[in-house]
C-alpha cells in the first residue's frame, strides 16, 4: 500500500471540465483522493499522510506524449550524436563518426542520429565511400532527424544482403549510381534492413544493458514531466522487448504500443494472424496495446501528398504508400478485429483519405467509440478537414515542435504551392472547429519536452525568428489541455489521467510557475520540479534547480 500524500498551498489546474483551479490535493493508494482547499485537504488528510508544502508553485497532470519513437531514442545514449549544431559541416560529422568507431568490437553495428544535411551550408549528404573511410570494418547506419531517410556504408550493405541485383523495395527507394550500384542513400522503406538490424544488434548483444537504456531514457522523459508515452512504431521486435520490459519492472510508467508491419516502414497488413496475436497480445498497467499505426504517405524523396486547386490551377505532389481505398480496406478491417487506428497522414490528400476510412468505420454504429486517430497533418486544409474530423470524433496527434525546427522548410520548400485552404500544422483552427487536439514530440524527429511544446503552439515560432502561420497559435490553457487530457484520450486513458480528479490515478507535475498566466517566454524557462506517477515520486528535481537558481 501506498503512503498517504497531500500538497498544499499550491496553484492546481486539474484540467477537468470546467477548468478548476485548486489549493491542495490529496493521494492515497496511487489514486487521487480528494482535490480542494488546504483546509479541505487536511481534514481528510490521515495523521501519517505526508504533507508536501508547495509554496505557491504550480501543479498539473502529469503530461503525455502520444507519438514518440521511445525504443529508438533509446538507443541514443549508445549511438554517435551527428546532430547540425552543434556540427558545422559534414567532414566535422565523419570525424565524430570515425573516432566512435574506433572502439567497435568486430561485427557491431553502430548507429548515428540527429543528421540534418538540408541544415549545412552546401546540403551536402555523405557517400558511401566516406562512411566507409569513417567506419570501415563495421556496418553503419547513419539516419537522418526524420527518420524516413539514411546513408550505409560497405560493410552495413553487406549485411543486410543488398548489392546491385537487389529490387527496388516496395513503399521505398535503395539509391544506385549510373553502373547500378548502391551509393549507400536510401529513402523510407528501403531503411527498413538498417532500422532493424541495427535496433537488434544493441538489443541481443547485451539484453540486460538494453533494459538499462530503455528505463535510462523513461527517467528522462520523467524530468520532462512526462508520466506516459505511445511508441509510434512498434514491431514485433520491438513488441517483445516491451513485454520483456514490463515483466522485469523496467517501466516507470504506462507505454502505448502503436503497431506497425515487421519492420518500421513495412506494409501493413492487418489480417494476419500474429499481427492480430500481437496488437490483442497480453496487456498490464504499464503496457498497453491494441492499436494500428498505418503510415499514408512519405516524407521523400517529395514531400507530404498535397492535393489542392485554386481557380483554374490544380497542385498535386507528393506520393502515397496506399491508394485510398486500400486505406479504407485496412482500417475496416482492423476495425472488425477490434482493432484501433492510428494513420501518419502528412498532407492534405493523405488527412482526406484517413476521414474517408474513418467514416466507413463510423457507420458501423457499433463502432462510434472506436479511437481513431490521424498522425501530423503538416499540411492540411482546416476549413473542410477540421469539421469532417471533428464530428467524426477523430483525434488530430499535432507536433507543434516541428514548427521551430522544421517550419521553415516546410514554409520555403511548400509555400509556392499553397493556396488559400491549406496551412502548415493548424491547430487552432482545429480546435476551433472542435477537434480533440493533442501534442506530440515525435521524438527523436522534434524536441521532446512537453513545456517546449507549449511554447511552440503558443508562439508559432520558426528557429529563424518569423513565425509560421501565426492564426492558428493557441492560448497556454488550450496548449496545457492538448499536452494533458486529450493526450491522455488519444492514449485511449482519458478516463485514467490526464486530468486531477477524484479517483483518477494520481500523476502530476510540480512546476515552478504558473503556466496558465505566466510571459511566452517565461513559459519556455518553466523548470518541472517533481513527477509523480501513481502518488510516487520518480523524478525529484528540487535540489538541481535549486543549485541552477544559486549559479
């Protein structure tokens, strides 16, 4: 049994209903026990409860991160940071690369993360040969921010067993030279081999360690103030490390597992029977199932699939991994198997072909409560989408981090082609229209921390100082409800958490500031303070910020 807790003299936004604004709250047994004044709180409170004083700082629900690439950025901590900045150009890259290289065992796999070549002065991406003089004698995988594109060398070619006879992969592109060898470029499903392969290197080498990082990464996000989190692209691989994971005790809190194909980017296809087998596979209190990631179109080598008109000129670019019915065939049919959906939908078109497949699954009235959920919608065209997703009870997963970091390519390389009805990532036009809203980092991809997130839809600031379609920034209050209760709904646990009321578990975030009425830019300093995730504490972060605040 769990301790008694209690706070008081604290600024609670419990983001229930009606917006309440309380003094104190009290936990017992891992659930919420009453919320009020101080003296009500004390009342109820026990003669052994703990009585946490919190000096006027401010208390939310934990926050929830329901598209974030958890098993992959785990293996950060264990991979080479080739992140533009902090490096200059790519011959800085190559030799961080090199020097990680040097300490490989033979036959290991190494990975690099963060690369941004589109951030260097001349664009430039590494050659197969230049990674082969960086890391000779082992296979490596280097990928790029998104995820949807990377370079291999040699040696990572070979074993993954692609040369100049193998086909072009279905869904993405192995790039070769004009003799028909590979040049160590490949875009989306084409990197799935090295996805794989290199996940399942650091993972079966040393399972133990591997657990390690995964919990390592947890606590990270703790100290965010995160308290749950959906893995956007689960494979079976990955699947059973997670369960290994829960049995073992290695979640500090609930993971979502949203289910892909056999590989990250890998055809979906939902009839199969271990697909089935996985996605109903056992569930516990720290690890749930029960839902289908479909991925509708791909980043490269062309962008979201954009599809718009605007007097006598009609813009279509972009490609699809699925025609429009095949996705509508594949979310019924996973709908019939009581199956959820989750569907990564970067334009236009791609957001209009998931609320076709959603409206067949709605008809069935016996599916009007299934969680439907559209992934991005980069590119989307609030004022017809907006109304379809709303009254179909559709949950739109925004990054709004990605309009800081990535906005202003979107901006330059798209805007040309824009009309009128289409923006880069609305949000406040869809919430406007009453469409569930939630944020997401899509970490690795964006940045990770959920007060950062915020502050990104709030300010709809780019990194080069303008913003980005500034109409659809949203208020702090709007901002905390999409990072807190509607994630939680799109984490299919709204009825759980994501709110700060009587018999909801009791997962919380103290913060220095009230975030509600502080500045935008003191929103961005909010510092979390403690984490709590069932009325425990698995982040205590007084004493640094303390020690920061004296330096």
């Amino acid at each position: 049994m769990r301790p008694e807790r209690a706070y008081i003299n604290a600024t609670i936004h419990t983001v229930d209903v009606r917006g309440s604004v309380a003094n104190a709250i009290l936990l017992r047994n891992g659930r919420i026990a009453a919320i009020g004044t101080n003296a009500e709180i004390l009342a109820a409170a026990a003669l052994s409860c703990e009585i946490s004083d919190a000096r006027g700082r401010t208390i939310v629900p934990g926050f929830i991160d329901p598209h974030n690439h958890l098993s992959h950025a785990m293996l950060d901590a264990v991979s080479v940071d080739c992140s533009i900045p902090p490096h200059a150009s790519l011959d800085e890259v190559l030799e961080t690369i090199a020097n990680a290289a040097m300490r490989l065992v033979p036959g290991q796999w190494l990975r690099g993360f963060g690369f941004t070549p589109w951030a260097l002065a001349d664009g430039r991406e590494p050659t197969r040969q230049e990674l082969d003089e960086a890391v000779p004698d082992n296979p490596f995988f280097l990928q790029d921010v998104s995820c949807h594109r990377g370079w291999v060398n040699s040696a990572g070619l070979r074993d993954a067993g692609i040369d100049e006879y193998t086909p072009q992969p279905w869904g993405g592109v192995i790039s070769k030279d004009h003799a028909g060898e590979p040049t160590g470029a490949l875009l989306e499903a084409a990197v799935n081999p090295m996805q794989t392969r290199s996940w399942r290197s650091v993972v079966s080498r040393d399972p133990d360690a591997a657990l390690e990082l995964l919990t390592t990464q947890m606590h990270y996000l703790s100290s965010l103030g995160i308290t749950g989190v959906c893995d956007a692209a689960v494979t079976p691989d990955i699947s059973a490390f997670y369960h290994r994971a829960d049995v073992s005790g290695h979640l500090p809190f609930t993971v979502q597992q949203l289910h892909t194909g056999d590989d990250f980017f890998a055809r979906q296809d939902p009839r199969r029977h271990d697909f089935i087998k996985r996605v109903h596979d056992r569930e516990s209190d720290r690890l749930r199932s029960g839902t289908m990631k479909l991925f509708a179109d791909p980043g490269f080598p062309d962008g979201p699939l954009i599809s718009c008109s605007h007097g006598d000129t009609h813009v279509h670019r972009g490609s699809a991994w699925y025609g429009a019915k095949e996705i509508s065939d594949i979310v019924t049919t996973a709908d019939e198997l009581g199956i959820d959906a989750a569907v990564h939908a970067m334009g236009n078109w791609s957001v209009d072909a998931a609320l076709d497949a959603y409206e067949a699954v709605r008809r069935s009235p016996k599916d009007r409560e299934r969680l439907l959920r559209i992934e991005h919608a980069f590119v989307a065209a609030p004022g017809t989408q907006a109304p379809r997703m709303a009254a179909l009870g559709v949950d739109l997963v925004a990054m709004p981090g990605l309009i800081h970091d990535t906005g202003p390519s979107f901006d330059q390389g798209w805007r040309a082609e824009l009309r009128h009805e289409l923006t880069i990532i609305p949000i406040r036009s869809m919430i406007d229209a009453g469409v569930r809203v939630s944020f997401a980092s899509d970490a690795p991809t964006g940045p990770v921390s959920p007060i950062e997130l915020m502050w990104n839809a709030v300010t709809r600031m780019s990194q080069t100082g303008e913003p980005i379609d500034p109409d659809e920034a949203v208020t702090a209050a709007q901002a905390l409800r999409c990072a807190t209760i509607n994630a939680a709904h799109a984490a299919g646990r709204s009825a759980e958490e994501g709110s700060l009321e009587v018999g909801k578990r009791a997962n919380l975030v103290v913060i220095d500031r009230d975030i509600l009425s502080c500045t935008s830019d003191d929103l961005r300093a909010t510092g979390v303070l403690e984490t709590v995730v069932d009325g425990q504490t698995i982040f205590d972060g007084y004493e640094s910020v303390a020690a920061a605040a004296a330096s």
